[in-house]
C-alpha cells in the first residue's frame, strides 16, 4: 500500500521493482520537507524526556539557589554550593560511592570474565543459562532483602562460615565498616554479574570459530588465545558493558536504603542515599537539590569522556 | 545470537592425529613414544582443564541459586522460624504468608498496577523509540549524534535527582496516585534504552529493501512502519522485554507518587510487609518477591537469544 | 535497616482485619463483606446503647488470645465510667453533626481494615469517615507537603508526636480545648507524661489526644537471668543499676547457642537518639537548658554514650544497625537474653503466633544509674498523638472520631491483641483484668508516674535524626563520646535558629514544658 509523493511526474517505467536495477529517485518532495523529517521523527522521543528531564532538571538547579523552608524560599546564591563543598558527609558519600561502587565493578567484572572465558564454548550451558541469570531477575529491593537476611536478621552467613569452622562468633556487617561494604558489594555482584556475564558470552561466541580452531592448532594456549584474539575483540565490549554497569552503579540506593542505612557512621552511604536523606529527612530540599546538581555534572561529564566515545564512534 | 557452532572445549586438543605441531622454533622432531605421551598428558589435562573448568562454573551456579531456593523456603515457613537464635534450615511447611499476602492485602491490585504501568510504559516508549530510531539509524543530520548522546544521557539521571520535582510536578497536574503517572515515568526512564536497543537493530538492516521500497514510490513513514518494523520485530520485541524488566525494578519514583493500591505496584507493596507494628514480615516479602519474579522469568525465557544483543544495543554482533 | 520514621505511625493495626472481621460479624454484618458495612447501617438509626454494647472483648480481641488467656466475651478490661464512648451523650452528636464527612489520613496499609475498625463510630455518630491513605514509609514528608500546599486533603491525622512541635509550630494543627471541654473529653485520665507531651504544645493549647502511648523498657529473658543469679527476679533489685545490667549481659553472652547478652537499637538516625535518651535520662541528662541551649554535653550524657558502648560489647551483632524492626524480631526470635526497648517487646513476646520466647520474659524497673544528679526517670519515648488539622471542613467531626479512636476500652482491647498500640489512660493500666493479659503493665504504670520525655519543639524530627547519626557514629567507633555529642549539639543549635529559636522570640517557652520533662521532679522513689 504505497502512497506516491506528491511528485510532479510519474516514476520511469523501469524503476527497479527489484533492488538490483538501476535507481531513480521517486521522491519528489520540497528539500526542506526532507531535512526537515529526521527531526521529526525524533522530535517526540526528544521532547518527551525533555519534560521529564530537564523541567526537574532546572527546577532542582533553581531550587539550589535557595534556602527552602517549609514553602518559604529564600535566595542564598551559592551557599549551599559552599556549605557542600565543606561538608565531611557529602564528599565520605561520594568516596563511599566509588569505594563500594569500584569494588562491585572490579568483582563482577572479573567474575563474569572468567565464567564468560570457561563457559562460552560449552554446550552445557547453554541450556543452563537460565541459571546463571536468575539473580538479575529479582526486584532489586526483594536482593536487598535477600541478603539483609542472610547477612544479618537471619545470621545465615555466619552460621555457615562458623560451620565450616572459619570463624569463631557472629561476623557484624552492620558495625564493621569493611563487612557492611562487603555486603553490600556481594549484593550488587550477586544480582549483575549476569549481567556482565551473557555480554561477555555473547561476544566470545562472536568471534570467528576458525580464528580459534586455527590458534588452537597452531599450539597456543588458551591464556594465549584469549590475550591476543579474544581481548581485542571484546574490548568495545568490555567498554560498553562496564558503563553501563558504571553508571547504574553510582545511583546505588536500593540496597543501602534496605540493608544498612549508611551505618556504620555514614560508611556506606551512596550518594544516591545522601541526597534522599538531605531531602527527606531533613527536608533541606535546596541543599539536596545542589548536591543532585554536582552530581548530575559529574555524571555528564564522565558519560561526555568515556561514552561518547565508544557508542557514536564505534558505530559509522 | 551468536550462530556460531559449539565446537568442543580444551578436550578437543586430544582429538585428531593430526595434531603433529608445526614447530615455530628448531627442535629435534618427536618420536612416536614422544607424541604419544604428550597426548596423553594433554589428555590428562585436558580432563583435570575440563573438572577445573566445571567445578568454577558450578560452584558460581549453586552461589546463584542457593539463595534463590532458600529466599522461597523463608516464603513458605512459619514466621516464629525466620528469626532464631541459630537459622533453621530445614523449616516446617506453611502457607501462612501465602495467606496473608492475599487476604490482608490487595494483591490482586499491585499485580494489576505492575503490569499496566509496564504494558503502557512500554508501548509510549515504542511509539516514541521507534521513528527516534530509525531517524537516528537511516539519517544523517546536522546534531544527530548529540541529539543520540542526549537520549542516552538521560538514563544516567539518579532517580534521587529529580524525584522531588517530579513529585510535585505531578501533583500539580493530579496525577499522583495513579497508574498514568507511573507510566510516564517508566516510560521516561526507558526509552533511552529501548531507543538504542531498537536503533542498533536497525542499523544492521540491509539498505536494499528500503530502497527498493522507496523506488516503489512509498513515502518515508510507510518505509518505516511496513517494511523496516517487522523487519526489527525481534529487535523490538527484545527491547520491550529489557524495558519490561527495568520497569517492574522501579522503587523510588514509584514509591512518591503512590500512596494507595490505585498506583501500589509489586516493587513498592515489598513496603507494606516492612513499615507496620509487626515489623518485617519476610516470608510475605519472599512471596511477593516470587510473584514479581514469575513473569520476569517467562519473559526472558523467550528472549533469550536475542538479551545479550538488545543489552548491549547492538555492540555485540550476531 | 529500613529507614522507614516511625513504627508507631504506621500499622495501627488495631484495625487489623482479625479485629475488623470481628466487628464485622459483631454488627450484623456476618457474611458481609466490608464495604457493606457502611450501607448496612442506617445513619444513625440505630439505638448507641445496642452499639455500644457490641464493642466488647469478645468481638475485638483476637480468638486465640482469648483463649490464651480465658478472656469471657464481657470481660471489662477498663472503667466504663472513665470510657469516653460509653459516657458521651450520642444523640447530641447526631444531631448536630449526622450526616457530615470527615477524611481521615492513614496509613495506606491500614485502609481495609480502618474501614471496619470505624464502622461503628459511623453508627453511632451519623458521620461519614472518608480515609485518605498516606504510604507509611513517607508518612512525615507526605503530610508536610500536603500542608504546605494550604489546603491538606484530610481533616484528621495521627502521628509520631515527637513531631508536634513540627506540626504544631507553623500552624498546621487546629486547637482542640473547645471541643474537648464541649464533650467532656477524659483528659485527665492519662498520664501527665502523655497528657503534656502528646497533646499540648507548651502552653498554647491542646492540640492533640494521645494516641499510642509509649515507653521504653529493660525486658529480661527469665530462664537465662536466673541461670545466672541463680534465684527469681526482683523486678526493682535484680538490676538495680546499669552497671548491673552491663555485667549481667556480660555473663549472659553466649550462655545458650546464638543467644548474645543484650540487644538495643544504634542505628543511625533517631534510633541511637532514643536508646540515648533513655539511658542518658536515667543520668540525670537535660536536653536543653531554660533558655533552650543544648545542654546534654553533660556528664550524663557521655557516661550514657560510655554505657551503650559498653553494653556492645555485650550485645548482637548488628546493633549498629538496628531500628525497632530489626531488634524486635532478634528479641522475639529468642537471639537476645535481655532487651532495651519499647514495652511491647514485654506484651507481643508472650504471644505465641509472634514469639519464640513465651514465658521466657519478665519486664523490670528502670535500672538506676550511679553518677551525680542520676534520678529514676523511665522515658517515655515516641509513641504517638491524633490531631485536627487546621484547614479541616469539619473539626468537630474530626475531633469526634479521633475521640472514639482513643477511647479507653478500644485502646484496652488494643493491649490485649498486643498490636502495638499502647492505651495511656490509668483506667486502663491500673485494670486488674488488663494487667493479666499485658505482661509490662504493672511496672510500666508505676513507671509512668515518673517518666521522662523530650520536648516537642519545632525542628525535631530533623533534630533527632541528626543528633541519631552522631551518636550512631560513636557506637562504631569513629568518634568519642565527647566529639558525638558536641557534633550533635552543635547542629541541634543549627536546626533550632532555622526554627525560630535564639531570635529573641523562641516559639514556645521552656517554662511551659519544663514540668512535663520529667513526672518525677520532687518525688519520692516507688520503693
């Protein structure tokens, strides 16, 4: 069901029914019309974030300016910008962020590495990737339940390391600033690791089987054969994958908010957590929205850095 | 997904006779004996490769499961055996939360919440992603790659971020408390990914249909909806399942704007098993964790093949 | 640890469906389901006495309790007399008020069962309850934005009353004298402890009908104590001091398999600030001075910080991280031998379909502290109040429900179903049939007398977060006692001067609360 253009004669009778003869262009439509329908077709998707982002976006820029109280606003410039640049809790959330965030990153990122390594040319699993990537199927808030169980109402954790005779007496991963980040780190691998790892699958299985059969031949040892034919391959990948996990992992939230509060002392508390807590516990809502916007640039900065790169460049 | 064939692992090593290496330095050939025994030490290990090899995959996948099987069996115990002095392993049988989640609250009502918030999140975000996509995938126009990076960059807004203004945001245009609020939200927090998703579908699509259709005098939105769609179908089918998935995680934003089982959804009802005089009820947590997690598991049974892709919108071929 | 404000605001679930199917069936409703109630009645047809006569044990406490407990239908576990509902003249109130709306802001995970839980206050009075849900995790956020928008959608609310002063200081709550004088409200039947600080803002009114009324308490496991003192417990003596308490759950930890020696709550916000309070109250600590400074930099301050850090030592793991939620379930769970906390961990523990440690506890008198200026000084710590709203369509009406709400005997059957709403009235408490069926009570109305709270001013919530966080930095060991308290006094005076304190005109006047600090000024010990 083909509606003609608007053209101001009719198509040559030999116009290529098929794609293999020769191609006469059809339309006849005005040239800003053409350039103008690119736009277009993007124009709702644009606009619609639009709304949803940069309305807050401002709102919450607007709103840093001042002092807000109740609805009483009044304008205080860049204090709140000075007051979090001193602020012990602001930056130990950030340090806690890239402490807690790097560390999940690193584990999940190897983990998946070397199961994606062991596994990707194995019938095996294949039919049981389900299983492998199960974890990343739960809510998010019902993982942090998971393991605020296990880790602590529950003790499961320490009854089983006590079991195996590791330790003596009941770990604390509330108290102890290293198990309550440890906790929080098994939490974020256990459910995104899989993640990491059918990516990591994926692209090993892409890669050209003779390549491998032909190096496997050759003598070379599986740890050569990943260095010098899988790696480069992946590294596209690689990048891809540990932004986006980068980047969801400095909005970590969920799991502080269930397991652990940011105790011990404020230890484990995201940023993400931070600005909740500024917001609504304190409802210093003006400093909360100048702590979004220090965030928000650094978000944008990093994305303008790493992930321009590698998604608009890698694709023509 | 990756057509590749499932050749064997190390264990192939052993295989051919003629694995008669080609020697990359000057060395005395072998002899028979010599051959023979470096086969069978590759053989040997290969096999001590190969138990190695399953021993690390498995013991990953009992660390993902175990916690799976024991969460439903603190769903289906008693609550006195949740919380003991030393945990319970083998717990006695009872459906007492499976009772409760029902009857004591409307259940029925967050499920329904959670899959209309997705079913309309997704289709405002097809209806928007799919002719976003295909403009940023066929054209080429002055700010398209910005235009493509600010799409992106919307997914790294921190929910914390803007929650409070869209709280009140919606409030203003009284939309709190309903399902349509939580729609536009979901929508907006997906569609750069379902953009892309679909986008690096497309890009992959061979230029000769298009064109052919174009020369048949078809205008470009034709173009579009009938032949370049169904050409993505799985593309797109993809993308809906991975916004589906990110859908029904949303906690934040979904626990502002609902306050009553008109907007609940299945993420935010986990609350009400938490805030009350009887603390935290896990087994009803764990129930509706397994309710939530049904679906989800359905879904990605069927799109299995094509989820690697769709994650990584398309970097990875195949 | 759920970050969740309060647990006191959230569930009331005395309008827990076990109830609410009672009434249900109790007035006539039967088979009905519950949105039928409302139409089965009506309005105001129905003789009060015929209602009034249904609101009984017997279709308010949950079965198996009063089968535990051998509670006959009519048992009466108040004084009708002091019992609002049965003493105010029915018929006046329809007609002046039948057939007007009331909307009331709940807990959304109340809603159902609210709705059967007022049913017969529909009855009775002719008025319309509308319920607004509010999600319990936001209750404080919620409400405060509907008010600042200037018109909140709901007439009437309950609280956590430390927030009063919150509420009650811009103006959001409307004063309630009138009415309670025009109905004969039983005011005086509660505590002073409870009448002062849950219902008035200093001098300039009452603005509230106490709701929940709390108290923190010292439980004990019988069976492990004893164990180890080798005799029965002397509710007063067996722990006569804190650095009794401490010793004794040295020798308890780890007496029995996964069983540590104490339990209490220092999680961050105001968690560790109650334990704080509680212990620091028993040392002679006073928040602020006349002029409102911050004075608990004191000695009794830190030697109450030097006491949680001792009894940690002591303790479960985790504490560091406990709110109410967690340290009830570790304490019902039996993974504790004695417990600081509220007094429903000495009622709810000797339920068995919540507890594992039936007949295994006894709640005792505040331990006494051995520093200069100590005092025995019980805190009654949270809990919270029912309130009118300002802008409400219909105050009177309000006031009328919430009246209903707390009214002696619904709170007693409320005490017997060990929900966690706790009756403040001495007719209630001092109720031989009462005291049966909830374990703490006798010690707690005895306690009352004496009890210590915290003022409600405006900027406390925000307050005891900050001040939590602090002391919850100490207990981990990141900061002495000395540093947490001066952090914390230091940004309470932060907080207080964006309040309105400090400017020369401080919103309320310390001499209008200072009685209500402490019941126990001038008063000779119990025993």
């Amino acid at each position: 069901m083909a509606t003609f253009a608007p053209a101001s004669e009719p198509p040559p009778a030999d116009a290529g029914k098929n794609g293999r003869a020769v191609r006469k262009p059809a339309r006849r439509r005005p040239a800003w019309r053409r350039r103008l329908f690119p736009y277009l077709l993007v124009a709702p998707a644009v606009l619609y974030l639009l709304t949803i982002t940069l309305y807050p976006g401002i709102y919450a820029i607007y709103q840093s300016l001042f002092f807000v109280r109740f609805d009483t606003w009044t304008f205080v410039g860049l204090d709140n910008y000075r007051e979090l640049m001193g602020d012990e809790e602001f930056w130990m959330a950030m340090w806690n962020t890239v402490v807690i965030g790097g560390w999940a990153l690193a584990i999940e990122f190897t983990i998946a590495l070397t199961l994606a390594v062991l596994a990707y040319r194995d019938p095996f699993i294949r039919g049981w990737r389900i299983v492998f990537l199960l974890p990343m199927l739960f809510m998010p808030s019902a993982v942090s339940f998971i393991w605020k169980l296990a880790f602590n109402d529950g003790r499961v954790i320490s009854d089983l390391l006590m079991g195996i005779g590791l330790i003596d007496g009941p770990l604390d991963f509330l108290g102890n600033v290293g198990l309550a980040r440890l906790s929080l780190i098994v939490t974020d691998v256990w459910q995104w690791t899989p993640f990491l790892f059918i990516i990591f699958v994926a692209a090993l299985q892409g890669q050209d089987p003779e390549v491998e059969e032909a190096a496997r031949l050759d003598g070379a040892s599986w740890w050569k054969l990943f260095w010098n034919i899988s790696l480069p391959i992946m590294k596209p990948i690689i990048a891809v994958a540990l932004i986006l996990r980068a980047i969801d992992i400095t909005t970590m939230f969920t799991s502080v908010f269930i397991i652990t509060g940011g105790t011990p002392g404020g230890t484990t508390e995201t940023i993400s957590y931070f600005i909740y807590r500024i917001g609504f516990k304190t409802f210093n809502f003006g400093y909360a929205s100048a702590a979004s916007f220090v965030m928000l640039v650094i978000t944008i900065v990093v994305a303008q850095l790493f992930v321009k790169r590698f998604f608009i460049t890698s694709r023509a | 997904m990756s057509t590749v064939h499932p050749t064997t692992g190390p264990a192939a090593d052993a295989a051919p006779g003629t694995a008669a290496p080609a020697p990359s330095r000057k060395r005395p050939p072998m002899t028979d004996a010599e051959r023979r025994a470096r086969k069978r030490r590759r053989r040997r290990s290969a096999l001590a490769g190969s138990v190695l090899r399953y021993l690390i995959l498995g013991s990953w996948a009992i660390f993902c499961l175990a916690p799976v099987v024991w969460f439903l069996s603190i769903g289906l115990r008693p609550r006195t055996e949740i919380i003991t002095p030393q945990p319970i392993y083998w717990p006695s049988f009872s459906l007492d939360a499976w009772h409760m989640i029902w009857a004591d609250w409307p259940m029925g009502a967050y499920l329904r919440n959670s899959v209309l918030a997705i079913v309309g999140s997704v289709i405002i975000d097809l209806a928007l992603a799919i002719p976003a996509a295909y403009s940023l995938a066929r054209y080429h126009y002055k700010g398209r790659d910005d235009i493509g990076f600010y799409i992106l960059s919307t997914r790294m807004m921190a929910p914390a971020i803007v929650a409070i203004p869209i709280f009140f945001l919606f409030k203003n245009l009284n939309l709190l408390d309903s399902v349509w609020a939580l729609m536009l939200v979901y929508a907006a927090l997906n569609l750069s990914l379902v953009t892309w998703i679909i986008r690096s579908y497309m890009l992959d699509l061979p230029h000769e249909i298009e064109d052919a259709a174009r020369t048949d005098g078809a205008s470009d939105l034709s173009v579009l909806f009938l032949v370049i769609v169904p050409m993505c179908a799985p593309g797109i089918v993809t993308a809906a399942v991975i916004a589906a998935i990110f859908a029904i995680n949303e906690f934040l934003f979904t626990l502002l704007i609902a306050s009553t089982q008109n907007a609940y959804t299945l993420s935010v009802a986990l609350a009400n098993f938490t805030g009350g005089s009887d603390g935290i009820i896990y087994n009803a947590i764990a129930l509706v964790a397994f309710i939530a997690f049904l679906p989800i598991l359905l879904l990605v049974l069927v799109v299995q093949k094509h989820l690697s892709r769709g994650l990584t919108m398309g970097a990875v071929k195949g | 640890m759920t970050a969740n404000p309060s647990r006191a605001t959230t569930r009331r679930s005395f309008l827990k469906t076990s109830s609410g199917a009672g009434v249900a069936a109790a007035l006539g409703g039967g088979a009905l389901p519950l949105f039928h109630l409302r139409d089965s009645f009506a309005q105001g047809a129905e003789d009060p006495a015929d209602i009034l006569a249904r609101i009984n044990v017997g279709n308010y406490v949950d079965p198996q309790y009063r089968d535990q407990y051998s509670l006959a239908d009519d048992d009466v576990l108040w004084d009708p007399a002091k019992d609002w509902i049965r003493t105010v003249d029915w018929e006046k109130v329809r007609t002046e008020l039948s057939g007007t709306t009331v909307r009331f802001a709940i807990g959304a995970a109340d809603t159902e069962s609210a709705a059967a839980g007022l049913a017969p206050f529909e009855a009775l009075s002719g008025i319309t309850v509308e319920l607004v849900p509010i999600p319990d995790d936001s209750m404080y956020d919620k409400v405060l934005a509907e008010f600042i928008s200037g018109a909140a959608s709901f007439d009437a609310l309950q609280f956590f009353s430390p927030w009063l002063g919150d509420f009650a200081g811009p103006g959001f709550l409307a004063p309630l004298d009138d009415y309670a004088e025009k109905w004969n409200l039983a005011l005086d039947d509660f505590y002073d402890t409870y009448r002062l600080n849950y219902g008035y803002f200093g001098d300039k009114g009452l603005y509230g009908i106490p709701f929940d009324c709390d108290i923190q308490m010292v439980h004990l496991r019988t069976s492990l104590v004893e164990q180890v003192t080798g005799g029965p417990i002397d509710k007063w003596n067996t722990v006569s001091t804190y650095d009794e308490l401490i010793r004794l759950s040295g020798e308890m930890n780890g007496l029995a398999d996964g069983v540590a020696g104490v339990g209490l709550m220092a999680g961050r916000g105001f968690w560790s600030t109650y334990t704080w309070e509680h212990v620091a109250a028993q040392h002679g600590m006073d928040l602020f001075n006349e002029d409102w400074e911050p004075a608990f930099e004191s000695d009794a301050g830190i030697k109450a910080l030097e006491v949680m850090l001792a009894l940690q030592e002591n303790a479960a793991q985790g504490i560091a991280g406990w709110g109410w939620p967690e340290n009830r379930a570790a304490w019902l769970g039996g993974q504790l031998a004695s417990n600081i906390s509220w007094q429903d961990s000495g009622t709810q523990g000797t339920r068995p379909d919540q507890s594992n440690i039936v007949d295994d506890l006894v709640t005792i008198y505040e331990p006494r502290a051995t520093l200069e200026g100590a005092r025995f000084a019980p805190p009654n710590i949270a809990g919270s109040t029912s309130c009118v709203t300002a802008s409400a369509q219909n105050p009177e009406g309000a006031f009328l429900m919430l009246a209903f709400l707390t009214t002696s005997s619904i709170m007693a059957m409320n005490e017997a179903n060990a929900n966690g709403v706790a009756p403040g009235q001495r007719s209630v408490l001092e109720n031989e049939k009462l005291r049966e069926v909830s374990q703490p009570a006798e010690v707690w109305a005895n306690s009352l007398e004496y009890a210590w709270c915290a003022p409600r001013i405006p900027g406390m919530f925000e307050m005891e977060q900050s001040l939590g966080n602090e002391i919850n930095k100490c207990i981990v060991g990141r900061s002495t006692p000395a540093e947490a308290l001066k952090a914390g006094a230091e940004s309470w005076r932060k907080i207080m001067k964006r309040n309105g304190f400090f400017s020369g005109s401080d919103p309320i006047s310390y001499a209008s609360v200072a009685d209500a600090t402490w019941a126990g000024k001038g008063k000779d010990l119990p025993f």
